[in-house]
C-alpha cells in the first residue's frame, strides 16, 4: 500500500491546462524526486496535494483509499504536510507561535490554555532537529531569508506529517544549513515518511531520492529510478529535443544600454554583462540567482556592491522608483501577485503609470486614457470583453499583454523579463515573443531570464550564465549552445 498515490490529475486555468493526467506513486520510507523547467506544473501540483486547487481532476489515495483534497485542512488531516517555496508566516507573531499557528497539536493545560512552557520546549526541540539557529522568542519579521526557510519546515513537522511533500527546500540555506537538512531527511525517510522533494537542483535531487519523476508541459514525460539515470539524460527529459531557431534576429546592435560591474546582492557575486540597444540578452542559472540579479538592476532588492550603468552613465539605483526614472521596465514571473491589479480593469492597469500626463488642476479626464488604452488592445491584440473589464478574468497570455501594454505607454528603453511566457499555452508564447520582438526592432534593449531553453535560443544572440556565486561567463547562441544553456540552468558547471 502506498502512502500517496495520484492517478491522472489534472488542472486548468484559464487558457492553459497546467497538469494534463500526471501519475505519481511514493513509497513509505521514499524520498522521491520530481523534476522539471519552469511551468512543468510543479508549482499545481503542490498546490493540489496542500488543498489550495480543489477543483482538480483525476484521483488522489492516501494510504490506499481514495479521497479528496479540498482544503488546506482537509490535506493536513490526511497526514500531509506542505512546505511552500514562497514564506507563509504571520510576521508579527514570534517563531513559537507561528510554528503551532494552526497545528492541532498545540499543548494545552488542563483548563484548555495553552502550555507555552511545553510549547517553547517542543519549538526548541524541533528548531535543534533542523538545524536552525533560531529562538522560539525571536519576531518572524526578524528572521534572515534561510532562518525563514527553516522555521517553516519546522512548522510543517510540528504536525507530524506521514507524506513532506518539500517544494525547493534549501534554496535559501547555506551549505552547512542543507547538510543539517539533507541528513535530517534521510532520517525522516528511515522512520517511514513518505518524502516528495521538489528541486531545481539536479545534484540534490541525485544525492537525495531513490526515484524521479520528470514534468514537461504539464505532462508526465518520465520516471526513473536514480541509480538508472544520469544529470544528462535527466535534463534531457526536462527540455525535450531542439525545436528550429527563429530565422532573421537582428545582428547589428546599438550601443550599450545596460552595463553591470561586478554587482553583488545577499546570495550573488560579481555579475557582470553588458546589454546592447537591440538586442535580447538572455540571463540563466539557478533560478533563485537570476531572479535576484534582475531585482537588484530594478531596485527591488539592496545591491550589497558592484556598479550599475545606463547608457554609458554611472547611476545609483535604489528602488523601483528610480529605476524606471531611467527608462527600465520590469515584468515579473507572478504577473497576478507583483505586476497586475486583479480587482481593478483593464483600462487601468494599462493607463496607470501615465494617468498624470491627463490631469489638469487635479482632474483626471478619462477620455484620452481611454484612447491610449484602447490603441494598446488593438496593437497587442488583447481579448477582453471591454477596457472596463476586470483584468483578473483575464487568460494568462492576455494579463501579460496588458502589462506589456502598461511598459509600452511608458516607453522604457530597457525592459526585464522575468520568464515571460511562464504559465501560457503554445499560441500564447508565440504572440508574447512576437510582442518581444518587436520591442528589440524598436531599438529596446531587453534583459530576459527565462527557464525555457528554446525560447532563449530563438530570441537571443548571446546569453549570460550565472555559476556559483554569481561568476558569469557568456554562451554565444549558436548550433552548439543548447547542452550549456540546459546545463548552466541547471545550476552544473558548464566548463566541465
């Protein structure tokens, strides 16, 4: 009898199919790797096992009987416990009580109180069996970016989960954090947890799991046992065969845009690339890596070191603010948490950076917004039922566009994209990259980071890889590109 078993599960959003009939079985006692790029359904599929996607198709079993996840504590109650990639703590609470927030298993006195003596014993106990050097007493909003990583995996086990299902576990942790952790796992498994281990990281997936299981596209493409595959042909089940390179990208480029020197932020070192007007440049690496380097040149988190230039210009870049005071735009991954404003209309979202151009004595008349906004529909042929519309009844692939929209009314020089295709279907990567296109013909520089390996060979001439510690080296995109961007994405030395 297997503790999990899910047999064609499946889950649509609107315009994409996110997983289409994934089977997945883990042992008792297994640490069962599953793998995948960016947009393989991951992401839906520990939403589905935590009860946030109940609408799901497909069957689920838990210890041999079939049942339904249809919510975050209906999944705890079957033993499965979740620990998300993004932090879900209350800040202003203390470690101690974040980690029995929720948990059944919170001490009580005889008269129904809670024993805190008993639970700040528990929390110690708990904290010391993951390595965290923390204390039950410390505020959460204190906690560094590891600490944090640590004290909600210690939240999760305070309920004494029979099935972890750990979604990129140790990308905030030092090394010697992800030893603790990688031998607390073994462990876990030895008593007889039911382990699923979600990484980018090709090499802990191999030290770590006896099984893997490869997502593309929503689709389960592979299952193997780790002692009969190798990185290589993991990755190749990842990216899938070379698709045809994107004929007549431009080769001629404009002066350099965006210059960075030797930047430094809390978890990379030393980036250093130059971006040309024209020209799409492509950023890969670990994901965690990329993202902050793009977040440092948008002001979004501190730069710790190193220079940043724009056109030719030395600039002191330190919030978002500043950042499109000198003509660079960026798009985030999550465009529904960071880029759009879901409850307001299209009109809006697109207009919104522009609105003071149409005021006058603090009136704002909408009548030019609303042309503005509407030449931006028809040019990046949005599908709405009307510019009055909620953007967030929107497809994927039609939220983008309209933020695409927002960065066309405000003519940036520079755009970031942080995987810009990411949860759309195949038509609706197509006209994004055509919008992408586009833009470069314009003479917009743009820095793109994308997981997607096929799209970086079709739109970019050249492309950064971040190694370890933020060492960049540029891959020339050529016939021979594909094995080094796959490898530097997923975080192997590409040298070797």
């Amino acid at each position: 009898m297997k503790p999990l078993s899910m047999l064609g599960v499946a889950k649509d959003f609107p315009g994409v199919r996110a997983l289409d009939g994934v089977d997945l079985e883990v042992s008792a006692g297994e640490i069962h790797g599953v793998v995948g790029a960016n947009g393989a359904g991951k992401s839906t599929l520990v939403k589905i096992l935590s009860g946030f996607f109940p609408d799901y198709r497909g069957t689920v079993a838990i210890q041999g009987r079939s049942v339904r996840l249809s919510s975050p504590r209906i999944a705890r109650e079957y033993g499965i416990g979740v620990l998300q990639q993004e932090p879900e703590l209350a800040w202003n609470l203390t470690v101690c009580e974040n980690i029995f927030l929720g948990n059944a298993c919170r001490t009580t006195t005889r008269v129904g109180l809670l024993d805190r003596k008993a639970m700040h014993q528990q929390c110690r106990l708990l904290l010391d069996q993951c390595g965290a050097e923390v204390s039950g007493d410390w505020p959460a909003g204190k906690l560094g970016r590891g600490q944090v990583q640590l004290v909600q995996l210690v939240k999760v086990l305070a309920a004494r989960p029979d099935i972890l299902v750990l979604d990129e576990p140790a990308t905030a942790l030092s090394e010697g954090e992800r030893d603790v952790l990688f031998a607390r796992l073994g462990a876990w498994a030895m008593d007889g947890t039911a382990i699923v281990f979600i990484s980018h990281d090709i090499d802990d997936v191999f030290k770590l799991c006896k099984r893997i299981t490869v997502l593309r596209d929503g689709r389960k493409v592979a299952e193997t046992a780790t002692a009969a595959a190798t990185p290589k042909s993991i990755l190749q089940e990842m990216f899938g065969v070379e698709r045809p390179r994107e004929p007549g990208r431009r080769s001629a480029l404009g002066p350099p845009a965006l210059k960075l020197d030797g930047v430094s932020t809390a978890h990379v070192n030393g980036v250093a690339l130059t971006l040309h007007e024209g020209e799409v440049l492509g950023l890969v690496g670990k994901p965690g890596m990329v993202r902050e380097v793009l977040r440092a040149v948008y002001g979004a988190v501190p730069r710790r070191g190193g220079r940043v230039y724009v056109r030719g210009r030395e600039t002191s870049i330190s919030s978002p603010r500043d950042a499109i005071r000198m003509g660079i735009g960026f798009l985030p991954e999550d465009r529904v948490r960071d880029g759009l404003f879901v409850r307001l209309s299209v009109l809006v979202n697109i207009t919104m950076m522009v609105l003071p151009r149409f005021a006058r004595f603090g009136i704002l008349r909408w009548k030019h917004p609303r042309a503005l906004a509407s030449s931006k529909v028809s040019e990046l042929s949005i599908r709405t039922s009307g510019l009055d519309a909620k953007v967030g009844v929107l497809s994927g692939g039609n939220q983008q566009k309209t933020l695409f929209a927002r960065w066309l009314c405000a003519g940036p020089s520079i755009l970031l994209l942080e995987e810009p295709t990411a949860g759309m279907d195949v038509d609706a990567k197509q006209e994004i990259l055509r919008i992408t296109r586009d833009l470069v013909n314009r003479g917009v520089a743009v820095l793109m980071a994308s997981s997607d390996v096929d799209e970086i060979l079709r739109l970019c001439d050249r492309t950064v890889a971040l190694g370890d510690g933020g060492s960049s080296r540029v891959i020339e995109v050529d016939e021979k590109a594909r094995p080094l961007l796959i490898a530097a994405m997923a975080g192997i030395d590409q040298t070797q």
